[in-house]
C-alpha cells in the first residue's frame, strides 16, 4: 500500500504541474477513455487483473477518472448542443451504457452506478435539459433492474435485505450490517483506542476496505467518525469553491465531476454502513486498502489542485497588470504637470 501511495503522490504532483487544457488540445481524454474500454475489455474475456506483472488491477476505478475527464472534455466543446437529443443525449447514453454496462457485467454494480451518476451530473452542470436527465436516468433504472434480475442474485438479494430493514426497524437484513453495527456500539462516543478494535480481527467483513468505516467507528467513536464525515464535507465544500474559480468551463467540470466523485463514493460507503442504503462496493477514499483506489484518488485531487493552480497564476497576472497600469498612469500625470515654480539667480536664501 505504502507503494502505491508513492506513485499515486508521482502521479498527482505530474498532473498539479501539468496545464488541464491539455486533455483537450492533445486530445488525451480521448486516449484516456478508450485505453479504459480496452483495458475492460481485456479484464472482461481474460477474467483475471492480475496481469500487470502480478499486481492487480481494479479497471473499474481507472474508469471513474476518466469518464468524469472525458465528459468534461466533450461537454465543454460541444457546448449548447447538448440540448440537442442528436447531440446531447444519444451520445452521452451510448458513452455511459458501454462503460457503465462493461463495469457491471464484471460484478460491480456499485462503479456502474457511479459512473451514471458523475454522467448525470457533469451534464446538468453544462447545460443539459431536465427532460434528458430524466430520460437518461430511467433508462438506466431500466438497464439496472433488468441486469439484476438476469444476471446478479447476489446483487437482487443485497437490495432484499436492505428492504427487510426498512420495512423493520428491529430487523437488519444484511448481516454485514448488523456486525458494523455492533462496531459502532462498541466504540461509544470516543472508541476504544487506535489500533485496538477487535471488529476486524473476528467480526467484520472486508475490515480493510468495504467495512472501514464501522473499524474507524470501533476505534475512534462517534466523534472521530463525524470528524471524518465533517472531513468529506469540507472537501466538497472546497472543490466547489475551485470550480467556481475556475478559468473556463473546462475546469469547472474537470473539478466539480472529481470531487463529487470522491465525496459521493465516501457518503455511499459511510450510508452502507450506517443501514442507509444497500451493501455496495464503494471504497472510502484515502481509507480503503487498495492501490487502485488510491493511485486514481490521488490523481483527481492532482488535477483539482491543478486547476487551482491555474486560476491563482491567472489571478496574479491580472493583479500585476492592474498595478502596472496603475504606474503608467501616475507617471503620465506627473509628465503632463505644469513645471514647478524655479527661484530667479542671485535670490537671496533667507
């Protein structure tokens, strides 16, 4: 993990340096898209990620960073076209149901939905029709229904016992659920100590990624736990503040789509585990064990850094241009002043 922390940290500082409208003059997004779809391709008809010299690989979450670059991208040249069915929504629906529908076929439901909802709303956000949103998103209801009825039981039986807790509230469905809740009751309002929880050891599933939360909620209570909500939060709240600052429409949608893409996963995490919504694969970002998730964490928050960097430098060469204007006009009126008065030779000084 230590590992790909470092290259993850490589990888961010490299895209903080580098100027996002590259993604579009060189045309990367579009390289970044399609090595995407042929990397799922790949993982789909070999059925094992392991293939980059024994480390594995997770194609799902390389294809959050990259849909979420690419649709920026795309959004932004097409610009009110958008509106347009031909232009807008047809190809957003054929974008988002190829990499949307090549993640859920591999069992992860989860990053499929993510990638429809970062679609959703990078294209609200530039401009598309409520009546396309609407559209859009009940097809996808429609895609998903059907694929769990056909292809995922375990998916079908997931969302069966979230309904079992909601329709009882003395009854928790799912049974990962119920042991994060013992976590959590554990831990009382200030946890038993870091590094001390017994959850992980005998009780929890997947303590080291799904289940996090409920070992962050062992260990360090009730407050540590919102400490890490309020965390998420003040990360949003600052991406939107990035976005906003933003030079162009570029940047807004580059920053906007990654730090809702990072929050959201973090909320849906936190809300599994609290019995809010059903057992899914989401990672808590910077948490979860995972080289995959970190690397491509890492690099959104590289390229929102980016962006920052960006519209400060621009900020600045405005400032000194007003200063530099601001000179140019005094020395103007002092050249353009009456001349001072001069004492005749031979006055006497008193």
């Amino acid at each position: 993990q230590l590992l790909w922390l470092v290259l993850g940290l490589g990888v961010a500082i490299f895209l903080y340096f580098m100027d996002y409208h590259r993604w579009a003059r060189n045309r990367l997004a579009i390289l970044a898209i399609a090595g995407t779809i042929a990397l799922l391709v790949l993982v789909l008809f070999i059925g094992d990620r392991s293939i980059f010299g024994g480390k594995s690989v997770q194609p799902s979450e390389l294809a959050k960073l990259t849909i979420v670059i690419y649709l920026a991208v795309w959004l932004e040249a097409k610009g009110d076209l958008i509106k347009k069915f031909h232009f807008g929504l047809i190809p957003l629906a054929v974008i988002l149901g190829l990499v949307g529908g090549l993640i859920a076929i591999q069992t992860d439901v989860s990053a499929a939905v993510t990638i429809f909802a970062l679609g959703l709303l990078l294209f609200y956000m530039a401009g598309g029709s409520l009546m396309q949103i609407l559209i859009l998103l009940v097809i996808s209801m429609s895609m998903g229904a059907g694929l769990v009825a056909l292809k995922k039981p375990e998916v079908y039986q997931r969302i069966a016992d979230f309904w079992v807790g909601i329709r009882d509230i003395n009854t928790i469905g799912s049974e990962q659920i119920t042991k994060s809740f013992t976590a959590f009751m554990d831990g009382g309002w200030f946890g038993v100590g870091l590094g001390r929880g017994v959850a992980k050891l005998v009780l929890l599933p997947v303590p080291h990624t799904d289940s996090i939360f409920a070992v962050v909620g062992e260990e360090l209570g009730f407050v540590g736990s919102a400490i890490l909500v309020v965390l998420y939060a003040l990360l949003l709240w600052r991406g939107m503040i990035i976005a906003k600052k933003a030079l162009d429409g570029l940047g807004t949608l580059l920053v906007a789509g990654l730090v809702f893409w990072i929050v959201f996963e973090a909320y849906v995490n936190i809300a599994v585990m609290i019995g809010l919504l059903p057992v899914a694969g989401n990672p808590l970002p910077f948490m979860s064990q995972g080289g995959s998730n970190l690397v491509v964490t890492l690099s959104a928050i590289g390229i929102i850094l980016g962006v920052a960097r960006m519209a400060e430098m621009e900020r600045r060469k405005q400032e000194r241009r007003s200063l530099g204007a601001v000179v140019d006009l005094r020395g103007r009126d002092r050249r353009g002043s009456v001349p001072g008065f001069s004492r005749p030779s031979g006055t006497k000084r008193y």
